[in-house]
C-alpha cells in the first residue's frame, strides 16, 4: 500500500479556499467530514471526499485543510491503515489518545486570529455544528457553511451520483402499506403538535415509501428526501426512476387519490428551497421535526423557533420494530442464508484440510456464490470479514492481496458474512477450526459461547434498554480476566441497513430506545488475540414476549429467538465449561438447526450439505 | 399528619416578593429548592425552607409560589406523604407521570407576560440555573438572582445555623496530612492549568482538612468553603470552632510555616466577595475549578471565561478512594457494628418470639443502644428503617408513632442501618423472619441474595463503571419476572457521608467514574411487594484486585470483598435454588463472621450474642 500524493491536490483546495468564485471570504481552514448528506455508515464513491483529498478510505476520520496544515482525526481501529495511506502532506491525529487535541483546540491553536472556517453545511450534522461553532466562537473564529463543496470544486474525475432503478416492496414484504405508514406517522406528528417531518436519512425513506434501491454498496437505499405534512408528501428524488410504471403503480402516482395520499415528486436538489419555503410559512406554535443529526443546511432551514429534534425519529423506532410480514421474510432469509452457510462449510472442510489452497478471498467469493444461489438473493449486506489465523484478530479486517491468508488445519477461522435477500437482511459469524484445536482455544471459544448464550437466553423486563444486557455477554470472559473491545449487538433492518438504530447492546451507549418485542438485534460477542487469533459467535436475534413464573407490576417480559440457525462447532466448545442450562441451550439450538435447516436442504435436494449439517448438529455429550 | 396551615406565610412571602426591601424589582414568581449552599444530600434544620413554606418536608421537592398559584413538584416516593402535609393552597406535580409539566413549563404558563422569576442564587446549582434560565428567557420572562433569602424574611423562629465544635482526625485514620492532601491538590490543580480551586461540598472541606463535625444530623461535617490556590489556602468558617486548642494544633495556625501552607481563616460569609475579588484578579488562562453543581453565586463570581467546571471534582475522585489507613478504620468500624447487629437480632429472637412486643420504633431504639456502647461510636449515619411486613414494602420508610406496627413471628423484619465511628461509616440491611418464612418469601428472599453474590463475586476489568454491574444484581430476579425499582449501590464516605460520589452502581445513571481498587460501595439488591413484605440485603463492600488466570491487555481486574460480615439469615434461604458456587459463597461468608465478629464478641465478653453468631452461621446443607 503506497500513500497517495496529495500535494498538487492540496494546492488547488487552498486556492478555492481563496477563491470569490466559491467563498464570500476567504477561509482560513476547510473542514471534510466523512458523510454524505444523509449521515449514511455507508457511503456512495461520489461522497469518498475524505478518502479523495487524503488518501485515507476508512470508515471514519475527518480531515481538516489549513493554509500550512492538513490533519486527520480518526481512531485506534485506523491508525496503521491512515498512516499507510496519507502522505507526508498529512498529521494524523489519534483520537482517544491522551495528547491529541481536539479538532477545535488544535483549530484555535494553529488559525490567525479572526479566522473562518469553513464546511459543506449539507455534510456536517447540526449537533455537530453547534458544538463546533460554539468552540470556535469562543476563541474569536467564525464556522461557515460553504454551499460549494470545495472538494467537489477540484475532484475532476469524481464519480457521478448514482441513480439505479427501485424495487418496490408489496404488501407480503412490508406488512403495511406506505399510506398507512403515512397515516401512521401523521398520528405521531399530531401526538407531538407538529405539522411537518423531514425524512433525511436514507434508509428511512426507504421503509415509508416500501421502495428500495442500490445507489450505497450493501444498503438498499436510493438517495432521496422527503417532507411529510398533515395533507402533503413530498418526495425529492432524481433520475427517471419515477418514469418506471412499476413505481408509478406502486406509489399511485397516476391515480386519483385523495389529497392527502398524493406524491408530488420534486428534483433531489430542490429539498433546501422547499424547505426554506416550508420554514418561511410557518406562524408560531407551527412546528417542524427533524433529526438531530440531520445536516446543518436542512435544520437552519427552519426558524430556530419552529424546530423539534429528537435524537431518533418515529420512523426509525417504528421501522425498528418489526411486523409479522417482516419477521417471517426475516426467518426465511435466515433458513436460505442458513443453507449457503452450510454449503460453504462442507466444501470449506472438503477443500481445507486436504488440499490447502483456499484463501480468505476464495472463501469469501465462495460464500456469495452460494448466497446467491438462493431466492430474492440482491446482493452482500456488507464486506465480508474472511480471516484466518491473526487476521480474525484484526476485528474490521477484510481481506485483500496484500493480506489474504490460506486456511489452513493449524489456525482458527473467522467468518462475518450477510446479504441483503428481498425478504431480509442477514448477519453471522461462524469461528471454526479445520485440525484440531488446543485446550486454550477451545477454553476461550467456550467463555465468548457462555456470552452469546448469556444474551440469548437472557430474560429481562419489558422497557429494559439494551446496554443493560452488555455485561452478561462479558461474565464468562471477565471471570478470567479476558474482555473484547466493541460492543455486542447492533439492530438490524428488514432487507435494509445491517447496522441501524435505535437499539443495540453495548457499553458504549446510553441514548439506546428500550428493547420491544418484534425488534431485531445482532448478539455477537468475542475474544481476539493480537498476532493469534480472533473468535466471534453472532446470531442475529428477534426480541419476544417471555413467560416468567411471576409478573412484577404487570411489566410483563421479554427474551430473544435465534434466527440464525447456523451450526456452531462443537469441537470447539470445551463441555466441561458449560453450565447445564447452557449444554441444553446448545442442544437444543443444534436440534432446531437440523430440523428446520435440514427440512429446507432436503427441500433443495443439497444432501452433501445436509448430511454436513447432521454431524454438525450432533447432541453434545457429557464425559463423565 | 394533618396539613400544615400555609395561607399568612404565602401572604407574608407574596408581600416581600413585591417588596423594594428585598428585590430590585417586583417578581412574578419565587422557586424555594430543596437544598442547601452546599447542595447537600442532608441539610440542617435552618435549610428546611421548602418544609417551612409547604409544610412537606420529604427530602426531595421544588416548591414554586407566584401571585395566584403555590406548586410542589416532587416524585414517587413521596405523593402520598406532600399530599397529607401539604394544605389546599398547594398544588402537587407529581414528576415522572405522563401530564405533570415540568417547572419551566408550567412557570411559562401561569406568568404573565414579562415576568420576573427569582430564586437564591445560592442555593440553585449553576447547572440548574442555566438550563431554567434558557427556558424562561425563550418564553420572554427572566430568572433573577435574589440576594436575600425570601423565606428566611418570613421564618420569624428559624433555627440557627449549627456551628458545633470540630473534631480532629490524626494521622492514624486518615493516612494522609492536610498538607499532602493539599500538596496532591495542587498537583492536579497544576496538571490541568488551573490556579485555583474553590471547594463547595461540605464532606470535601471536611475530608481535605482531616476535620469532622456535627452541623447536619446522620453526617459528620461543618459548614464551611474553602479556596485554595497554588500558594494560599483560605478557609471560610464561622463561630468561636478555631479558638479550639485542639483545632488550632491541627490546623498548624499558630506555627511558623511555609506560607503556601499557612491557612487564612475567613467568615462563612465572606465566600461570595473573596470569590468575586480572585475573580477579578485573573488574567488571562488563569482558571478557577468549580463542581459544575455548585451554586449559582459562586459560580458566577468567576468571569465566565476564567471558569473550569466539571461534574467531579479532583477531591471527590481522591475522596472516594480510601487508603490503607481508611480501610482498615472502615474494617474495624464494621467489626463493631456487626457485634452490635448480633447483640439486637439476638435480643429480638429472645424477645419477639415469645413476648411480641418489640414494635419498629423499639427496635430501632436498640439498634442504636447496641451501636452506642462501641468503641468511637459518634451517631447514626442515617435515619433507621426498621420495617415489618407490609411497611418493609415502602423503601425509604422510617418508623413514626403513626405507622410502628409490631414485630411478630408471621412477618418478614427489614432492617436498614447503620453508624458514624470515628474509624468509619457504616450502612447495612438484614431481612429476617422470626417464625417460618412461607416458599414464596424463601424464594423471592434467595432470588435477591444470588443477585447480592452475583454482584459481590463479580470480576471486571480494571476501568468498569459500575453501572455495568447493575444487571448482575436484578439477572436472578429477571428470570422470574421479578425487579426492584431502585439503584444496586452508593458509594460510601470513610466517617462521612453515607452516600457518596462518583461511583456506584446503578441503571440509572451513566455518569459514574470508574471503579478502582480502594473504592468502597454499597451492594444492596431487594424485592419488594406492596401490602406485603420488603427484602433487601445490603453489605458495604470494598474495590479490591482480582487474581485472574489471564490479564487481558494488562488491564487487571477488580472484585469485591465485603466489609460488612453480618449473618445473613439462612432460614430464608431455599439452598436448591443456589449453584454451587452461591452456596459455597454464603458458607464462606458465614466462616468469615464467624472468625472475625467471633473474636471480637468473645473479646467483648458478650457470650449470648456469640451463641447467636455460632447458630445463624451454621454451614448450608444440601438436602440430597
């Protein structure tokens, strides 16, 4: 990997930053966040800019370009890939680490005095501004939004937005109609007094409107806005999606339709304008919702006065919680994605252990051919982590040339993998081991497997937020003084974002909305050993009503279902570690594998798999 | 509890608002917190303003008087108490129910437009003035400090301030000198470039000049401020306490030191404009470090760019983590208190069993008896909760004529105490039964002592906060649909408060620091059912290494050992629903009161109550 040079590139953002083509003053510093406009995880090439101007394609880091300096923030998951990837033109700043100034101390501390910064106000969020402009402020600088992109401005070959066609999602997908998701959220919006909502994020439009698309890599996500009024919808998109009859059926916009229902559908670019016309009409007591992390472009459109933000929308609580369309279009994708699992572990254990020629990225390539093999498969959910031996280590690993290992008898490995299915969205890792593994890997997968078990079996009061359940994935692991660095479970959407909110399970939060039956979350705790080894159990789980033997104050319970039925390897449990409760847990869950996976191998006449499956899901046994 | 008649003073206190005496300006409306200049937990009886006004005297509520209308808000736990003391002149706000507005936003409301709204500036912490203050402003109506207290010009017979004698603390339970306190101070004072640090909380004053006193009922401290810079400390206390030989020894006043040690004693009043004239002083990057709880006034002396406020200060955190000297004093003071719970629960077998009448109030009457013949024994360290049957279902009961009810052999005993020694402070709960405890009370009573153990085996990395431990304490209960709605631990002072920042653990709040070996908490999980019974039980507990069979990243590990060794009554335990590994734990916590409260009982000569200790320690049985 050899870093990019940025120095020409440089020059050019420092003249725009001068230039009145682009800026009413000249600005002394230009910040470039990682987002689109949407706050997506996952962005299109189009929205790279961080990675165009620095070189620097992790996930996350912000870069900030000043007369003499150009630094980047980014943390302790990036620090080697950034500094392999950036120039001598760039400082990497290390985020967590104790010397490493904030971006707005290390701002005031290299700026002139009186100087203006300046960012794309559709990129950053308003929370973030806020908290920056404040900073800045304070210290005599001003933060400007600059309607340009700068980035934009220079980035000749920049990709084009895309804009692919939509697939629109019937009833037997969605459970609810888009007009009652609407009727819905207007319910909300009078609960709350307000006349107005602003959907910004991606996938959010997306679940209203029952409409997915493939603009973002892995989201099924198209990019559009939309405004919602008591008796208007507005839908910003481009392209000539709306000219597909299948969406123009679908979204009923050539019938006659009650008022209220009717789609008008504006240019993606139009959003800013509309709003500020929404904003300008308004009389007092008139409000408008958005997120709080909504851009900082979209929230000043709106008079201060006439703002309510809320950390997370009714769409996102409602979309979180899953209808009985979409749990069984989330069990059906768990079954087939079961199925390609099964199929790449048998022919993994064929050509592993005799032939030693498959490597992580032909592992991985061959568990999307089999993914792909099956019904309403659309494409991965996200990269696949394909890893062996110190790369399952590295927890964000995905291999490429320089790093794909081959698998081998000797070494552990890890696989994180999932699609995107019409029906649902899936998320596993499996940790096997082809030889024969020592007493200590096997004594630390059995610890990370009395945590997933822990989580899943776990029995808690309704109204009971996730990051309460993080510990108990840690028990076993703690007991010995062992512990994983990440969380352990995020949401995740109905053929939609693998990761999404507002639910979780982590240490890491508190903002988490309580847990409800019909949510879906991942429960994936782990142990990695740098230069060694990486272990991780993941099941994605569905949140339903327990039955306890008492009722405290008729709260009532809840507990999870696996819906991943992938086999965990017994060879690598260490039994004499496992409490009762949780050998019949194992046991139990091998025989509901077999039963319903093995129904559907059969059903697919996959008998090599199949039979793979049995050995797989044979009962554990206690030796005495 | 008949209703305090409040009609003339709200006429006196209407009066003053609109008095030029008292204010610059006529206000609309005056807010009479809860607390004290100190924002303490307990005030003394001159700070019970709110009681005075409202007649409600619960130790949380915010009473809120404006021309027409007089308003409590307070929460749960004391509807039904305001509601019985209060007359009709009050509204209750019941806060936490769905309708009941917040204060800002019924003030925003009833006001008419313009208004003023006052409060003691001393009393409202900063933190609060800031957020009511934004509220008000937005609505048009303005919050202004009022100098004079207006409930002190109506409370003709308000008590006097206490300004009772000090006491001393050598080296020999403290472990560390004022000085070196004070040197330690100034150390972090240095490391984050600050010049000055102002202590507010009287247990900080306390703690940094080894002094106690008895100013506030249940906690051992004096009123006072404190301003330390790098080379000058500044005490503010009032009364004739520094004419004590003893104190002035202590306090090295009449000796030849260095002059950065030499402390300047100043009136309890004279905080404000010794504040302001240090603020004025200031250059700048001359900061001055304020608890961002502290009031409003002081706050407001230092120039708002000279500030340097967080959420605990460096002695808070120093304070909480006791050293060998404060340990083996906490010990010893628990040694003490557990020869005192034997000789009580011993006499109240000997007289509740057959003669029945030992009422809540007698028995609390004992406790203290007991307690007062050990060794330093200086007063309680809260106020008793001695509860049978149904009250034991009220958590913050206290015994009243109105309420003792009889301890007999058919209930469920609930005991919640603990005392002020001069070596340490003590806080424990037992819950026993006289006769024989139905299945469901044995059941419910061994779900909250596995979560007790859960809680106290626990291992955790260095660097956990304790709210990650709270699950733990309730997993037991959970599984059965059974919770308790309040927190699992506080931390505890070293003959200091009873309750203590910055750790403890809890669901509810996020803010704790860390728990680091030394720390001492409390570890108190329970079940409660309304009409019936209450079960808790509480040891204090302190932060002690854990030996692990692997070290994660070097992090180390952390436990708990209990300081409390109280026999936890095993009649009221159903030993099948224990693991082996709860049963082995309550069997080595019985060996361990055995030993050490053994010793000191027969040292004490109290032969009958070591008889009782041999019984209730009896190892647990596994019945085959």
């Amino acid at each position: 990997m050899s870093p990019k040079i940025t120095t020409e590139m440089l020059k050019q953002l420092r003249q725009v930053m001068k230039s009145p083509k682009y800026v009413q003053e000249p600005i002394q510093a230009y910040i470039v966040p990682s987002g689109d406009a949407h706050q997506s995880e996952y962005i299109a090439p189009c929205d790279c800019r961080r990675a165009f101007i620095s070189g620097f394609d992790g996930s996350a880091g912000t870069a900030i370009v000043t007369e003499q300096h150009a630094a980047m923030w980014t943390d302790g998951r990036y620090f080697l890939q950034a500094a392999h990837q950036m120039d001598n033109n760039w400082t990497l700043m290390k985020m967590g680490l104790k010397d490493t100034p904030t971006q707005e101390d290390w701002l005031v501390s290299v700026l002139p005095e009186g100087s203006k910064v300046g960012v794309d106000p559709f990129i950053i969020p308003a929370d973030q501004w806020k908290r920056m402009s404040k900073a800045l402020r304070s210290a005599g600088h001003d933060l400007v939004p600059v309607k340009e992109n700068l980035i934009d401005t220079i980035w000749t070959d920049c990709p084009q937005r895309p804009c692919k066609p939509l697939i629109t999602l019937d009833l037997s997908y969605t459970g609810v109609s888009w007009r009652d998701k609407i009727v819905a959220l207007r319910s909300k919006m009078a609960e709350r007094k307000v006349l107005w909502f602003v959907v910004t994020a991606l996938d959010e439009v997306a679940w209203l409107f029952n409409l997915r698309g493939s603009d973002v890599e892995y989201n099924p996500v198209f990019f559009a806005y939309a405004v919602i009024g008591m008796n208007t919808i507005r839908l910003f998109i481009d392209g000539d999606r709306m000219m597909d009859p299948a969406v123009r059926e679908h979204l009923q916009l050539d019938s006659t339709l009650e008022p209220e229902f009717k789609i008008q559908v504006m240019p993606y670019g139009s959003i800013l304008s509309e709003l500020q016309a929404v904003g300008a009409g308004l009389s007092p007591k008139e409000k408008v919702w958005l997120s709080d992390k909504a851009s900082y472009a979209l929230t000043e459109a709106v008079p201060k006065a006439y703002r309510y933000l809320t950390p997370y929308t009714p769409i996102c609580i409602a979309k979180a919680v899953k209808n009985a369309s979409e749990t069984e279009g989330m069990r059906r994708a768990h079954i087939k994605d079961a199925v390609a699992l099964c199929e790449l572990f048998n022919w993994l254990e064929k050509e592993v252990v005799p032939k030693g020629t498959v490597t992580e990225i032909i592992a991985a390539d061959k568990a999307e051919e089999f993914r792909s093999q099956q019904k309403d498969f659309v494409e991965l959910s996200f990269a696949t982590i394909s890893s062996t031996g110190p790369n399952g280590a590295i927890i964000h690993y995905k291999p490429v040339p320089e790093t794909n290992r081959t698998l081998s008898v000797n070494e552990i490995y890890l696989l994180d993998s999932g699609a995107q299915y019409k029906d649902g969205t899936t998320d596993v890792t499996r940790t096997m081991h082809f030889g024969t593994p020592s007493a200590y890997e096997k004594e630390c997968f059995t610890y990370v497997l009395k945590g997933h078990i822990a989580v899943s079996a776990a029995i808690f009061p309704n109204g009971t937020k996730g990051h309460l359940l993080d510990s108990f994935a840690r028990s076993a692991l703690w007991d010995c003084g062992l512990d994983y660095l990440h969380g352990t479970g995020h949401g995740v959407g109905s053929f939609l974002n693998v990761h999404e909110g507002p639910c979780g399970i982590s240490y890491k939060t508190f903002a988490d909305e309580p847990l409800e039956a019909g949510m879906i979350v991942s429960d994936e705790p782990g142990y990695y050993e740098d230069g060694s080894f990486g272990i991780r159990i993941e099941n994605v789980v569905l949140v339903i009503p327990a039955e306890t033997k008492y009722n405290f104050k008729n709260r009532g319970s809840l507990t999870f279902e696996p819906l991943t039925l992938v086999p965990i390897q017994t060879k690598m449990i260490d039994v004499n570690l496992l409490t009762q409760k949780e050998f019949d847990w194992v046991n139990d869950y091998h025989q509901k594998c077999r039963e319903v996976i093995g129904a559907e191998l059969e059903r697919q006449g996959r008998h090599e798999a199949l039979r793979w499956l049995i050995q797989e899901t044979e009962p554990l046994v206690r030796v005495q």
